[in-house]
C-alpha cells in the first residue's frame, strides 16, 4: 500500500520516468534535484521560459509578483503561484497546480491538478494526482529527535536512512485544514485526514484519518 504503484498514476508527471527507476517513493527524495536540472534541459524553449537560471515557467502559468521562485524549479501549464509563496527550489510543481498564498515548498514533486493553496509547508515530499491541502496543513519532514525517518507500517517499521522526510500523499488524497503529516507519514489513494488530525504512519486508501488517531474505511453510497 505504500510503494510508487500502489500511491500514484505516473501519467500525471513529468518525473514518470524518474519515479519509474524506484519502488518506494521516499527512495526518489534525494535526488529531485538533480533530476529537475536535467529535466528542464529537455523542456521546450517555445513552451517553457528559463526567468532565472534553472528556473523553467511554462508561458501558460500564472506567477505573481511577490512570489519566490527558487532554483532549480519547474512550474507547470496552467499553474497559479499566488503572493508570497516561497519556492525555496528543488521543486517539480505540475500542470494545473495551485501555489497559495505563504505556501513554502522544498525538494518537492508536485503532480498535475494538486492544490496548496492557504499557508501550506511541504517539504521532502511527494504529492499525488489531485492532492489538495486544506488551509493550514503541513507536512512536518524531520524528527523532533533529528533521528532517521522511519516509516510505521502495519507489518512493522521500514527504516528510510533519510534525516529529512515529509509526507507521500497519494492520489486524490484530502488533508483537511490545519493538519499535520509527520515525518514518513504515507497517505493512500482517495483517503481523507480530517482537520487539524496529526497524521503518523501508513494511512491505507479510501480510508478517513480521523483527529482521535483512528482510522476508519470510508462507506460505499
């Protein structure tokens, strides 16, 4: 329930080829950067402006003024990044995406039509197809006790060897507002986390994440 196939429809990125090399998705972390700078090499020059050295804006995108785009970046068709968000870099931000307000985002893998569009961090994270974050939630990437990131797992804890490790949110997933996804949280495809929960472990799909900590499967109507 937790690897690239069970969690994202790899259509919806221009990272498909990248994320195809891994089976666990937290395994791609380290190298976004990387992976940003060679893809925005091979981006067309009559789709994507370079504004800044390895910072590609697709012409149809939307950026306003007071935003911080930082490098390497790529922002997607048809993508709003809205005043004073802060794109530190290291960011893979998709086609039809919203960037809101005070929205943070570092070392980050955006796919198509996902939203954070209120005061959101997302950070050492990789958000599925239609994600959307609710107003105030953030994913939470290093330990309290700067221990490595494990991921909690029904079967047991699957070590990660990575400091620095947000959320995997699947496709579809809703974060409701002022939620927080601690490190190595994975939330599967079509579940909900109700707002402010503090989410921790593996989520399974078409599930909701409710604020007591229990997880209940969502009712066929």
């Amino acid at each position: 329930m937790y690897t690239i196939k069970d969690l994202y429809d790899l259509d919806h990125t221009l990272a498909k080829d990248y994320l195809s090399q891994f089976t666990y998705p937290w395994e791609a972390l380290k190298g976004i950067k990387d992976m940003i700078i060679a893809l925005g090499e091979t981006l067309s020059k009559d789709e994507y402006t370079e504004v800044s050295p390895q910072v590609w804006v697709h012409k149809t995108a939307k950026v306003f003024p007071s935003a911080y785009l930082g490098s390497p970046c790529i922002i997607g068709p048809n993508t709003e990044v809205r005043h004073c968000a802060f794109i530190r870099g290291s960011a893979l931000v998709g086609a039809d995406c919203v960037v809101g307000n005070s929205v943070e985002l570092k070392n980050v893998i955006l796919f198509d039509h996902v939203q954070t569009p209120h005061y959101n961090y997302v950070g050492d994270s990789i958000l599925g197809y239609y994600a959307h974050m609710g107003a105030g939630s953030i994913t939470s990437n290093v330990r309290s006790d700067k221990k490595l990131v494990v991921v909690h797992a029904p079967e047991g804890e699957i070590e990660t060897g990575l400091k620095k490790f947000g959320a995997m949110l699947g496709d579809h997933v809703e974060c409701g507002c002022n939620s927080v996804c601690n490190p190595g949280t994975v939330i599967g495809r079509y579940s909900n986390v109700y707002p402010t929960s503090c989410v921790r472990g593996v989520v399974p799909e078409h599930s909701i994440y409710k604020n007591t900590g229990k997880t209940v499967i969502k009712r066929e109507d």
